[in-house]
C-alpha cells in the first residue's frame, strides 16, 4: 500500500477536504481481506517491539490527533493489541491540571516520554496547544504565562517551538510518527449517535462532545495550520482516512511496522568475552548434580 498519499509533504499547504478524503479505503481490499492483512502487520510489530527493547537504541513515540469519535482508542486497541505491554505505554492527554498548569505546556508530555526500548502512544498531545487553545481562546487567558507572549504570533511561535523540540526528540533516538484519524463530520455524526443508542457506549458520551461540534470548521482550520506548519522531514504527519476503522487500523499498523523495520534494528552482539562467560554458564548448568 502506497502510504505517500496520507503523508502531508513537508513544507506544503494543504486542504483537509480537498485533499484527504476520510472515506477513502483501498479498492484491492476487502473488510475480511484487511483482517487477515491486519493480524500479520500486529504479529510483524510484536516482532519489531522485541527487537526494539533489545536494541535499547531508540524509542518510539506514536501520537494520535482527531476529532471527537474518529476512532483513537480503537485503534490503540486494534493496533497494539500484539505488543508486550512491559514494552509500551499509553498516555491520555485530558484538561491540564494545576500542577501541569503552573509549568510550560509541553512539561507534562515531556516526563511521558518513552524511555529507550520502548513504544510510547499519545492519545492527545502538546498539539492540543495549538487546537482546543486556538478554538477557545478564553482557555488561554487562564494560562500561567506573560501577557506579552498572548500576541497574535503566539501560534506561530509554538509552531516554532514543537517543531524544535521534536528535532531535539529525533536527534537523541526517539522516533515520531504523528497520525491525524480523519473522520468526516457525517460519520461523527452516526459515532455519536451510536453511543447514545447503545447501553455499553453510553460512558464514551458527552453533551460537551455535541458543543464541540459546532466549533467543526474552527478545528478544521486550525488542524491544516498544524499540519502545513509542523509536518516535518524529522516529524512528518499522516493523514489516515476514519471513515472505515478497518482501514484506518491497517493503514497505521503498516506505517508503523515500515518505521521500524526502516530502523535496520538487531539484537545485541556479544563480545568474545560475553560469549566465553556463556559457554562457562551453560557449561556449570550441564554439570549440576
């Protein structure tokens, strides 16, 4: 599957609805066929994450962006569903606390940063900084920072800023993939609709979630911001359409599998000495009484 089509080409300005369609899916690929295509993509990741924590070279950082209802956590669920949990963690970003509040606003991802060897997932990230701010400005008037720095580049120079902090990532070994679930407003509509209708979804809703949705053309327009100024040669974004979770999750579990096999990962090489220390250990447990 070519995955050039869901990348936003660094340096460009692109359009959401012009040019990623959320209800794209493959042509050659049937829902059943993906299943198949989806557990082998699982089972090579398991494989690589093995390899990863062994190498203990670079850590992985996966960070999920989207709208309401456009099928985060399901494909958290889906993806990772093979990988050993001792080797992965899963951060979800809600409302900053006081705590949080009374630091820089990317302090609290920062200390969630995955260590060497490890697979580290955002769910919401810093970039809400630059979304759920920038649509409720009033968020951030309540922030802890100098009223100068509340300008009208303000977002321009977070741009600025996340983009350096995540060179500043990628250069000591910490690989990014960022996806963006693009699911269109009709299908949240119907995801929404869902959770209310059904008892064991009724807890993934929130009125709050309808109030949002009339902020839809504000999100957009901040997203494809987000995406023409921070999509990265070092931190690129992917596009992944959300209208059928079963592509979205076999899009993303290819990407993520093709980063890491790009890696070229190995498992540690044992000096001559290391290897004669072996022979001695297996040598004292073949001769146990």
């Amino acid at each position: 599957m070519k995955q050039a089509r869901f990348i936003v080409p660094p340096g460009s300005k692109i359009a959401l609805k012009k040019d990623y369609d959320p209800t794209d899916k493959a042509d050659f690929l049937t829902k059943v066929d993906a299943k198949g295509r989806l557990q082998e993509g699982i089972e090579r990741l398991a494989k690589y994450q093995d390899v990863l924590y062994a190498h203990n070279i670079y850590a992985l950082l996966l960070i999920f962006q989207a709208m309401d209802a456009a099928g985060k956590d399901s494909t958290i669920k889906h993806v990772m569903s093979g990988v050993n949990p001792q080797g992965c963690q899963v951060f979800s970003f809600k409302t900053p606390s006081e705590e949080e509040l009374d630091h820089d606003y990317l302090w609290r991802s920062f200390k969630a940063l995955p260590e060497r060897g490890r697979i580290g997932i955002f769910n919401r990230s810093y970039y809400e900084e630059v979304l759920v701010v920038r649509v409720h400005p009033e968020i951030l008037e309540r922030q802890q920072i100098p009223q100068s720095k509340k300008g009208k580049n303000i977002w321009k120079h977070r741009f600025e800023e996340i983009n350096n902090f995540e060179k500043y990532l990628v250069d000591n070994g910490i690989v990014i993939i960022k996806f963006f679930l693009n699911v269109s407003k009709l299908e949240q509509k119907k995801r929404f609709l869902q959770r209310i209708d059904r008892p064991e979804k009724n807890w993934k809703f929130s009125t709050s979630d309808v109030k949002e949705r009339a902020f839809w053309d504000d999100y957009i327009s901040a997203y494809e911001d987000v995406f023409n100024h921070t999509s990265t040669e070092w931190a690129p974004w992917y596009i992944i359409p959300a209208d059928h979770k079963w592509f979205t999750h076999l899009v993303v579990a290819d990407i993520i599998g093709d980063k890491l096999k790009s890696l070229n990962l190995t498992y540690p090489i044992l000096s001559q000495e290391q290897k004669r220390k072996l022979l001695e250990a297996k040598e004292m447990l073949e001769n146990e009484e």
